[in-house]
C-alpha cells in the first residue's frame, strides 16, 4: 500500500515538472520575442538618427556696392545639414588677402543655425575700404584691378562629432575705382540773347582706370568765372576704353541776364575760367558705378556758332 501511495507521488512530481518546464520555455519565447523587438526598433532608431558631417561650398561672390571710398561684398555660402536635429552655426571667420596681405578680416558670432535635412545659403558681408588698403601698400594704386582670395572658416557644433571647422576659400578680381578726368574744352554758342542762350559744352572724359567704363548718364553744374550758368544732364550711352579719351556734347540753355554784366566780359575775351563738379553713372565689368567727376580753374573757349574750330575734335 505504501509502494503504490509512493509510486502517485512521484508521478505527481514528474507530471509538475514537465509542466514547469512547457511554463518556462513559453516564458523564455516572449522574452525573446520581446528582445528581438527592442533589436529591430533599436536598429531603426539608430538609422534615423544617423550624425554627419555637414558641407559648405562657396557659391557666389557679389559686389552690389562700389565706389571711391569702399566696396561692399557678399560671399553666399551654401551650408548643408544631413543630420535630424538643427545645428548652430556658432562662428564665421573671414579673411580676405590679396598676394598673400591681407586687407580686411572679422568674426562673425552666433551666426544662426542650418535647419535639420536641409540647406541653406549663408549670406557674408565684407567690406573693403580702399584709403585703408591704399594707405598700407604703397603698390596698391587707384584705377588697378587687384587679385583677391576670400577665406573663410566655418564652426558648427555637431552632436556626436563636437565642434567641427569647415575651411573654405575663393578667388577673384576687384577694382580699386579711380575718377575720371574732365576738361570742358569749349563752349560752342548756337543762340545768343539776354533772355535765352542755347549752347552746346563740348566735354573730354579721360578714364584713368584699367577696365572699360560704359557712361549712361551724366549730371553736373558749370561755373564760368565763377558765375554758375547751371545745371546740365546727358542721357547716353558712350563707351570709354580701360585708360582712354571719350569726348561728348552736352546741350545746355540758360539766361544770360541772370549772370550780370560777367558773360558780356567772356564773349569780349573768348574765353574764360571754369569749374564742373557732378556725377557719371557707368557699367563697368564689375557691374553699375557713380563716379564723381570735377574740374577747377580750368580755361575753356568760346565760339559762335559759325565760328570754325582751331582744333580737330575726336
């Protein structure tokens, strides 16, 4: 009776075994299950939250301001983020050189930030101020054109990589402006009265520069012996060769018993001092320019209208 009592225990035993067991190994299934899927989504959130390096590239230089003084430049800088999140653009250094002397150079901080999976141009004003330039190097001389190289050094801050210098570079050419030189060579006079004269002022420009300059427009004010007989404007298109002579007619009607008795003491001598102080608008391969033209204590002629010319006009 005992053996048989014995006998159901230990089939009892073994039967809550097999059962442990059959609970145990469905357990360790889930769980696997359960780490395999962590993995899998582990595995996908590491892929889209990839880090890179971002890229920068200098696209264009631009030049929307020149003058005597100064020229302003725009260096456009195309900065692209591969990374999820945005990342701050945290300085811009700059320089710009010439033959290896350097002109100008700055710093730009917190210069704003590139957005996540995307691009974007980055806008750098420099300005280059030609007294200063000039001043430093003595070879330097107005009306040339100059080699420059622009360098410029970006510092983002990347998760993962830390601080990163992205280092660039681009080359060009600039103009160091030079005025024009003017002469009212003579002033040719087609009708004369008190009331009204008409005259036509016959102008040399002589461009100083080694590049071209296309005149669009051009306004002044005239002085005959420092009497001003007025202002003037000439609306045309001439074009004035790198270090060469233009020579233009400008219309022009005023009224000489506004002057007093100063223009009957000109037309007696056929000639007389003059100034010219006024502005050119021109073209130039560096794009638009106003230059400032002027000339004092200069000595013009003046003629009838059926006078003939002592001189061949160009």
């Amino acid at each position: 009776m005992a053996s048989s009592e014995n006998m159901k225990v230990e089939r009892e035993i073994t039967e809550r075994g097999h059962k442990d067991e059959e609970r145990n190994e469905e357990k360790g299934g889930f769980m696997d299950k359960i780490k395999d899927f962590i993995h899998d989504i582990g595995e996908k959130i590491e892929g889209a939250v990839r880090f890179g390096k971002p890229t920068a590239d200098v696209k264009a230089i631009h030049l929307p301001s020149i003058n005597l003084h100064k020229a302003d430049l725009v260096v456009d800088v195309l900065v692209s983020n591969p990374n999820p999140i945005p990342i701050p653009l945290v300085d811009i250094d700059y320089s710009v050189e010439s033959d290896g002397r350097k002109l100008v150079s700055g710093l730009i901080p917190d210069a704003g930030t590139i957005h996540a999976h995307g691009s974007e141009i980055v806008k750098i004003p420099v300005t280059l101020i030609f007294h200063d330039i000039k001043s430093t190097y003595d070879d330097i001389k107005p009306g040339s054109i100059i080699p420059y190289r622009v360098k410029i050094a970006l510092l983002v801050d990347v998760p993962i990589f830390g601080r990163l210098t992205l280092p660039l570079e681009k080359k060009g050419e600039i103009p160091v402006p030079y005025k024009p030189d003017v002469d009212l060579e003579k002033i040719r006079f087609g009708k004369f009265s008190l009331e009204e004269t008409v005259a036509t002022l016959h102008l040399k420009i002589e461009n100083k520069n080694d590049f071209e300059l296309s005149l669009n427009k051009l306004e002044s004010e005239v002085w005959l012996s420092d009497v001003s007989i007025g202002n003037v404007e000439l609306y045309k298109s001439v074009k004035i060769a790198k270090k060469g002579i233009s020579r233009i007619q400008i219309p022009m009607t005023f009224r000489p018993k506004d002057l007093g008795s100063a223009v009957w003491d000109m037309m007696r001598r056929r000639g007389t001092g003059y100034s010219i102080k006024g502005n050119i608008d021109v073209d130039t391969p560096f794009g638009p320019m106003k230059l400032p033209i002027s000339r004092e204590g200069g000595k013009t002629h003046l003629k009838k209208g059926e006078e003939e010319d002592d001189d061949d006009e160009v």
